[in-house]
C-alpha cells in the first residue's frame, strides 16, 4: 500500500453464536440464537418475556431474525430455533484470547465492542507484511487458535475499512485500494454509511439521496439544510476521508451498571436495594482500576419507557461502596414510582487516585474495609463475601471499561490489568467452571 495508512476493521462474525458453538458443536447448521437468560429448542415451551435476540447465526438470519429483534418476534418468525442464554463471561474470555491476537500485529488497537476493533499495521510492514497480509493471517489464527470466524476489511481509513468488514460476512476478506476509496462507497447504500442513522438517512431521502455517492454529490445548501453543520463531516466520510486515528483506550469517561428486570419493580425498598447492588458494582470496578468518581449517575426506565436520568456532584472524589450507594438512593427516592422496568446506576467525571489517609477517618476504614472485600473475593471468588445486598458477582452486562481493558497490552506478570480485582461467575446448572475465569481473561451479534 505504499505509504498510504493501513487500517484494519477486524469483526467476529455472529459472535455470540460462534462463541456457543465452540462448546456445543452439534448445533452447527442449526438456525440459533443467543438471548435472554433461558434455554429451548423447538417442540419445548416457550416463555421469552422481555429478551431480545442478542445474536443470531446465519441459519437463523435466513428467516429474517436479527439481533435487537425482541425473541417473541423471532420465534414467531422462525419455529425450529434453538434459542441459549447469554454467557457474557465466556465471551468475554474468548474476547481477550482475540485481542491478543490483534497485539500481536500492532500497540495501536481500538476495541468497538467484545467481537470488533480497528488496527492501524501502517508500520508493521517490515515485521509482518502488508495490511491484507496481516488480515489474512489473523484470520487463520482466529480460526485456528480461538476456533472463531472473522470478517476484515482493509482501507487507509477506519470509516472505509469498517463498510468493508461487513460487506462480505461471514470470514470476508475486502480490501480498498488507496485513491479508490470513494468509487467503493459510492454504489452502496446509504444506510451502510457509518454516522448514517436512521433520522439521518430520512431527512436525506427527501432530497433523494439513496446512495452514499449520491450524498458524496449533494450541493452544499441542500447538505445544510437537511443536516445543518454536522453534514460537512458525514459527506466528507461519504468520500471517503476520515483521517482519525486508530486510538487505543485510556481513561474511560464513566462506568456504569444497567439492569433489565423481567418483572417490574413496584417496592421501593426492592428498588433501593438494586441501586445499592449495582452502586457497590461500580465502586469495585472504579477501585479495579485505581479512579475515583466526581459524580454519581443515576438511570430509571419505567413500565411505559419514560426514562429519567439525573445525576449529582460528590463533595470529593471517591470509589467508596457506600458514598456511590448513599448517592445513588438519594438520586432514586424523588424520582421513584411503582412499575420500574430498568434500573442504571453510574459513575461520571474519572480520574486516576485512591482514597488514602495518614489517620483512622471514617473515610479511611471504609476504604480499607473495601479494599478487604475486594482481595477475599479475588483469592475465594465474588460470591465469598457481600455487603447482604444479593449477588455482586453475577454480570450481565459489558461497559466501556472493559472495553478499555481489552486494549491495554498485558500487565509485565503477563496478567490482565485487572486480574485480582473483578470476577465473573456464572453458576446455571451444567456451565460448571467453563463460565468462569476473571474479568481480564477474554457483544457479538455480526
């Protein structure tokens, strides 16, 4: 590619799915999805309640089901489907088995999610080859080290490699040669145009825009009359410039915990107890990774999906359990009502610190105590000890922190940044110790 920049769009294909299939073979050619937290094959009952399709193999997406499709809908749809239930730290551990891989090319990796990223190998050449060398060679360690499919795609930008990564699924191999990058986009649709929603892609039919060329075309006060000053940078995307750079992550801007519930909460004390499980959940992830939080964050969706989201400054920093669940409550009471569908609880404006002191505060034993509770459920696991608030250790979710985590390189002990720190476990009946491992051990439905 001579000096242009080589950047690729790596993208496991139906990751989920293929992650299922690694430990349960006998389903391969079988339309399956990944969703909710209930098994059925068909011929079984089937109750989906709220779930909604996670992820979906090809078999399955020949029947029109895609991932974000509530599973009642998908069912309807497809009566042979074979429906598992997410596993979010087996993924997880064979998401950092990836990642791995990816470090092995390039320090610039940035992760979109457990199954994508982009890899900027502009100076590998020497050590490794040329970018479509480089693909094709993950490709086949993908396959043969994690036993996982990917799809890449190969351009001097993240906006072209990230259309071609997609174009051929599953284990696609598109490359865009430098100086073609407009005459590729040109013919596609443009809902395939990344920034392109679908408020966006509306307001652009109306000027009959249905191509990605055609927006490339637009005259400037059309362009600005339909998307005003933001239009600029999508119809330069449009061209295919995008000069950004691969970055690897750094300090996140916020963590946070959301929980879906499957029946809605109309008990204020139930509701207060989640926020206090979800608030310790976040002070350990803030002290896993050594920041302190200057706001706490509080996310309530009820029955009808209006959603209230407020938020409230610290008097100090801090990753204390019960300075973030004081908060939290305080946040949640005034804005409580019967009928709660999702409750978050989040922790905003990071940086790096620890709660220290030279003398016995009040402030100071609670950090310690903490701190204690973190190392005993390191060393015996997450359910070894709690506050009495329920499970902490069960996740059922994936945050940007680590997604962070998966673009750091290993520790120098060759271990994840928070390896000790934070554990997964998933005890349903028959996953055994296959569904656990720590957090720093590598969501997926392309």
């Amino acid at each position: 590619m001579g000096g242009a920049r080589s950047i690729l769009h790596v993208d496991l294909d139906a990751f989920f799915v293929s992650c299922e299939l690694l430990r349960r073979p006998e389903l391969t050619g079988l339309p399956v999805v990944v969703a909710g937290g209930a098994e059925f094959h068909s011929g079984e009952p089937r109750r989906p309640g709220r779930a909604v399709v996670s992820a979906a193999s090809y078999e399955a997406r020949s029947f029109g089901v895609r991932s974000a499709l509530p599973l009642s809908a998908a069912l309807r749809q497809c009566q042979e489907l074979v429906v598992l239930p997410v596993d979010i730290a087996y993924y997880a551990a064979l998401s950092k088995q990836v990642f791995a891989v990816f470090r092995d090319y390039t320090p610039l990796v940035e992760p979109g999610s457990l199954d994508e990223a982009y890899l900027d190998v502009s100076g590998s050449r020497l050590l490794a080859g040329d970018g479509p060398s480089i693909a094709a060679t993950i490709q086949r360690r993908l396959s043969s080290e994690v036993g996982l499919p990917c799809s890449v795609g190969i351009a001097t930008c993240k906006t072209v490699a990230k259309v071609a990564s997609d174009l051929e699924k599953p284990r696609g191999l598109v490359v865009v040669p430098p100086g073609g990058e407009a005459e590729f986009l040109a013919p596609l649709p443009l809902e395939r145009l990344p920034g392109a929603g679908p408020k966006t892609v509306e307001r652009l039919r109306l000027l009959g825009v249905r191509k990605i060329g055609d927006l490339a075309r637009l005259d400037h006060p059309s362009l600005l009359a339909a998307l005003g000053s933001q239009g600029a940078q999508l119809q330069a995307r449009a061209r295919g410039h995008d000069p950004s750079p691969v970055v690897p992550p750094g300090l996140p801007r916020s963590i946070s915990r959301e929980r879906t519930f499957e029946v809605d909460l109309t008990s204020l004390d139930e509701a207060r107890r989640m926020v206090r499980q979800m608030a310790f959940a976040v002070a350990g992830r803030l002290r896993a990774q050594g920041l302190l939080a200057g706001t706490v964050i509080l996310k309530v969706r009820f029955q009808d999906f209006r959603t209230v989201t407020r938020q409230q400054a610290l008097a100090a920093p801090t990753c204390l359990d019960l300075q973030l669940s004081r908060s939290a409550r305080e946040l949640l009471e005034p804005v409580y009502e019967p009928g709660v569908r999702l409750l978050g609880v989040g922790a905003g404006r990071l940086q790096e610190g620890e709660v220290a002191g030279l003398f016995p505060t009040d402030e100071s034993r609670a950090a310690r105590l903490d701190q204690a509770l973190d190392r005993l459920r390191a060393q015996f696991g997450p359910q070894a000890i709690t506050r009495g608030v329920g499970d902490l250790g069960r996740v059922s979710d994936w945050n940007r922190d680590h997604l962070r985590a998966l673009g750091d390189p290993p520790s120098s002990a060759g271990e994840p940044p928070y390896h000790r720190a934070v554990e997964f476990e998933d005890r349903r009946p028959g996953l055994g110790d296959r569904a656990r491992g720590p957090a720093g051990r590598g969501a997926g439905g392309r």
